[in-house]
C-alpha cells in the first residue's frame, strides 16, 4: 500500500470513528433534553434540585459534541489536502509535517513546531 493510500484509509478510519462519535454525543444530548423537557420543574434547571447536574451534563456533552465536530472539519481539510496533493505540508510554515505526527493525529494540519506556537 502507497503512504497515499495509507494516509487515506487512515483519514477515512478517523472520519468514521468521529462520524459514530458525534452521533452517540447527539443521542446523549438530546435524551437529556427530552428529560428535562418533562421534568418536575418543567425543564427549568434553575428551580430543579438536580437542575445544576443536568445543566452541566448538558454542556460537558455539548462541549464534546463541539470539539467532535470540529475534529470532523480537520479530517475533512485534511481529505482535500490529500486530493490536492498537498497532505503532510504544514498549513502554516509549508514545512514537511513529521510522519510520527501524521500517524498519531492523521488530521493533523500543522507541524509540530506551528502546533507548539499556536499557529
């Protein structure tokens, strides 16, 4: 298998983990809006003796549901980055992104050396 070919597959693994990720986080946030929707107080977590514990799940799932979504942008640009034949180069510097970097984080858009800088 080509390290083109390999990238791809990797890219495609990673985009459907993320894929059944953001639709188990989905599931999740949802049935906790639909609980609250009937609950005691009517959804009003502010009145609601457990309303603190629901708010916060509410956010921590909404909070991964974001960073999944945007992990889900990444392996996209990366997809067409790959089609460009431009995978591997770093969208900051133009630098070679290291081959360790790219086999831990496939979507990775940036060098390590721009990552580190918050480039």
């Amino acid at each position: 298998m080509s390290e083109l070919e390999t990238a791809r597959a990797r890219l495609a693994a990673v985009r459907d983990e993320t894929l059944r990720r953001i639709a188990e986080l989905e599931r999740e946030f949802y049935g906790i809006v639909a609980s609250t929707a009937g609950g005691s107080s009517g959804g009003d977590d502010e009145h609601d003796p457990e309303g603190a514990t629901v708010a916060f799940e509410r956010q921590h799932i909404a909070a991964l549901l974001s960073s999944a979504n945007s992990q889900l942008a990444a392996i996209e640009a990366a997809s067409r980055k790959l089609d460009a034949g431009s995978y591997g180069l770093c969208d900051v510097c133009g630098e070679p992104i290291g081959s360790g970097r790219l086999e831990a984080r496939p979507a990775a858009l940036t060098c390590v050396r721009c990552a580190s800088r918050g480039a």
